[in-house]
C-alpha cells in the first residue's frame, strides 16, 4: 500500500472510532476508586466517584471507545439525591486489563460489587452506545439489584452490529500497528458486537425494573430504526418509556446533559409518565 493510501486508510478509520472519545473531561479534584474484580487477580475495574455515601448511586457505562472522564460535567454537578460514579470499563483508563474484553457478562461482572443499596434503592444504571448493551447484561443478570435502566444512543438489534467497512480495514496488518491501543480495542469489541447482543437478546424479558430509551432520530451510528425493537424486546415490562430526540446524533450524554440529568430525577421521583416522550 502506498503511504497516500494509507494515510487516507487511518484516517477513514478514526471518525468511526473515536466517537466516544471526543469529550473526555478534567478530573482534577474528583476522587479516583478501584474494585477487583472476582475471579480475575489481573483485573481491576477504576472508576471516579463524587462520594456521597448516604444516597442511592447512577453509574455511567461509556460506549467503544471511551473513559469515566468523559462525564465529569455529571460528576461536579450531580444530580441530588445521588451518588455519581463513572467507571472506566475494562479495557479502557485506569482500568486493566488493557487488552480487549469482549464479553457483555464479563464486563457485567466487573460493575457487579458497585450495585449496592441505599435508602431502600438499588442503582440506576445510564449506559451510552456499547454501554448500553453493557448496563442491559447488568439489569438482566442481577434484576434484583438494579432500580432503573437508562439506554443512550444503544442498540440491541443484532441485525444492526454487522462490522463495517473500516472495522475490516482496521484488523490489516499494515494498519493496525498504527493505531492507539483504544482503538484496537474499541475494533475488537465491534467484531464480538453482534454475537453479544444476540445472547443478550433473550435475556430481556429478566429484567424487572424501569427502563428509559433516549434515542436521536439524527443517530448515524446507531439507527434509530433500532428503537422499535428494543420496545417490541421490552414489552412484558409495562415500565418501558421513550424519548425521542429529534434530529439530535449520537452523542447524547454529552449534548443533552438536561434530559439525562432530568431522567434520572424523574426515575429517582418515580414520577415518569408511562407514554413515549417527544423532545
């Protein structure tokens, strides 16, 4: 391959990649945490925490790529009557491994000893992208011990996690050197994707708690075609909720901080109307 091309190669790959890492944040003062994870003596899960002890806890699961700080803003602002905490998912940050986890039960797992109790509450779970499937396992394999499901920009229809043009163009060996470990890793969770969501799928129907949906109708990572099927997936849970953004893309949890900290507020309250919101 000539140098123009391959040049032009990592450069096609980037944009698709990268979309989870365009708004990391200073954590400068926040506090920094870590659990093993059980099991696995090599593996740690690190995770930054605004440590209010005393109140029921929302986790933030980042999408493929990404890191805890790109939702600093959620963590020097909480939401009241929360405990914030963001993790770096296996593979990513402080976190180790740092190779690629591919399972959604594994990486399940690793949050697992984060799921605690307080005032009677378990944790609102808020995952974006991949994170999503992620928060999804969590809900479906410990539906006693998660109080509410918020998907971001998530999909859960196999039929739309097929590889793409420049995952394959990623695994070349005249390519893949040249990219950051993160987006090694990041191209291989994408490979394992579809076969994840579909042993995923027919674990839905475990999951007890509410569930939110936030979707851009202007989401081209993740159609918003994705929607109607995770609804349909959903449906022996009568606490299924919609909002729609219109014509928004797929970096909600950054550009619409208001309607996730809002959500969160509302599943706090419990006072989400049980129809499809449209803002």
């Amino acid at each position: 391959m000539k140098p123009r091309l391959l040049l032009f190669a990592l450069l096609a790959i980037l944009p698709g990649c990268t979309f989870g890492m365009d708004y990391s944040g200073d954590e400068t003062g926040l506090r920094r945490d870590s659990v093993p994870i059980d099991g696995h003596p090599e593996r740690e899960l690190s995770y930054l925490i605004d440590d209010q002890p005393d109140e029921p806890r929302v986790i933030f699961i980042h999408g493929s790529p990404g890191q805890s700080n790109m939702y600093v803003d959620y963590l020097r602002d909480p939401v009241p009557g929360f405990e914030t905490i963001a993790i770096d998912r296996m593979g990513y940050g402080e976190s180790t491994p740092h190779a690629a986890v591919t399972s959604l039960s594994e990486h399940a797992a690793s949050i697992e000893p984060l799921l605690v109790q307080r005032k009677g509450l378990w944790p609102i779970l808020v995952g974006h992208s991949l994170g999503g499937p992620i928060a999804t396992q969590l809900a479906a394999e410990y539906p006693d011990r998660v109080g509410g499901l918020v998907i971001v920009g998530t999909g859960l229809n196999p039929e739309f996690e097929d590889v793409r043009w420049y995952n394959k163009v990623a695994r070349w060996r005249i390519i893949n050197p040249f990219l950051a470990g993160f987006l090694r890793i990041s191209n291989e969770e994408m490979y394992a994707c579809k076969g994840e969501i579909e042993q995923l799928v027919p674990l839905l129907d475990r999951i007890e708690c509410p569930i939110v949906i936030i979707h851009g109708t202007g989401d081209d990572l993740v159609p918003f075609e994705t929607v109607k099927f995770s609804v349909q997936e959903f449906a022996g849970n009568d606490q299924v909720y919609v909002i729609v953004l219109i014509g928004e893309g797929h970096s909600v949890t950054k550009l619409r901080k208001e309607e996730i900290r809002e959500t969160l507020s509302e599943l706090r309250s419990g006072l989400l109307d049980p129809l499809e919101q449209t803002r």
